[in-house]
C-alpha cells in the first residue's frame, strides 16, 4: 500500500476508511460497504438536511449519495481523506437536486413540497372555487395524472399511491412488502423522471 503509507497527510480515521475501500473493491466486502456508510451516514444526512430543510428530502439525498459514491469508489484516491470525497458528491447531488427542483415550478402551486414534508404536494384541493377555479384545478389533476402515467409501472405504483391516496412511507413499505429504504430510494427515482417529463413539458 506504498501510495497510503507515502502520503503523511492522512489520519488514522483516514487510513482505516481507506482499508475498507480496499476491502470492497478488491474483495467484494459487502460488510466493509456496510461500515463506511454506517460510518458518515448520519454526518451527510444532516449535513444535507441544513441544505434542503426538510428531512425526506434529506434522508433521499443521503441514500443517493451513497449510492453515486460506491458507484464511483474505484475513482477515489487517498491523497485526501474519504469524508471529504463523500461530503463534496453528496453536496453536489444536492445542488442538481435544489436546482432541479426550483426549475420544476411549472403551473402546479407550491410544485414539490407539503406540510409533511412530502416532495410533490400538487394543491389540488378544490373547495371554496369558483366554477372557473375549479376547472382549472380539475385540468391541473387531470396533467399530473397524464405525466404520472408516462412513469414506468413500479415507479408509477409508488407515486400514485404516496401522493394521490396520501399514504406514508412506512405504509407503502408494508402495502407493497418491500424495505422502507427501498420505497424511499425508488420514490426518489420517480421524482427525477416526473421532473425530467415536467422540464420537457415546459419546453414545448
């Protein structure tokens, strides 16, 4: 490990993340994957949390982060410590991720967010409306249900069921038999494709 041992800049913490990068790339460990996230996850996820304020958002983030990170952790070198390469993708993924959101206004009120802290409350309630109001909110459901159907059928599933039937993660999770990380990484997905459609409506 010449090119560890040559640089004296690393700390001990540094030295030992850098052996269990080792260990997963080399050997396949998939515990030593298990310990570095286990390690930093509750460091990025908070540090992501003060970024976007809002702790679903925060939690989706941090299991993307991750995920973008062991992707490309035959790219990382140590001539700087893992933290710092993990917190500067997990930073930036969540900058694509604000400003993906900010360019998702199109005509749906208050787009992406709700008092839950749900990521695509489109305020389609409809009381108190004029006849007009009404028509148009009628129109604004009737657009979100179209763009839902362009989703692929599991992404589909999971978005109709968080956002038109309202249900929670956890029962999602139990609804469709599947590990609550996994709802949440997958809605996340499906938030990305809505957004892309959205953009690409907008254009035309």
């Amino acid at each position: 490990m010449s090119e560890l041992e040559s640089d004296s800049n690393l700390s001990t913490k540094a030295v030992y993340d850098y052996n269990l990068i080792r260990a997963a790339l080399d050997n396949g460990d998939q515990k030593a994957y298990a310990e570095l996230m286990g390690r930093y996850r509750d460091s990025v996820y908070f540090m992501l949390l003060r970024m976007v304020n809002n702790k679903d958002d925060a939690d989706d983030l941090t299991i993307e982060a991750f995920g973008k990170a062991f992707k490309r952790l035959h790219q990382y070198t140590p001539s700087f410590a893992f933290s710092t390469w993990l917190f500067k993708i997990a930073t930036n993924n969540c900058i694509d991720f604000i400003r993906r959101k900010k360019m998702v206004t199109l005509s749906i009120d208050r787009t992406f967010e709700n008092s839950e802290g749900g990521e695509m409350s489109m305020d389609l309630k409809a009381e108190g409306l004029n006849p007009e109001e009404h028509m148009v909110q009628k129109q604004k459901v009737k657009l979100m249900h179209d763009i839902v159907l362009k989703l692929k059928p599991r992404y589909r599933e999971l978005v109709e069921m968080r956002y038109f039937e309202e249900l929670s993660y956890e029962e999602i999770a139990e609804k469709l038999q599947l590990p609550l990380g996994t709802v949440k990484a997958q809605l996340f997905r499906a938030r990305e494709f809505l957004a892309n459609i959205l953009k690409k409506s907008e254009e035309k």
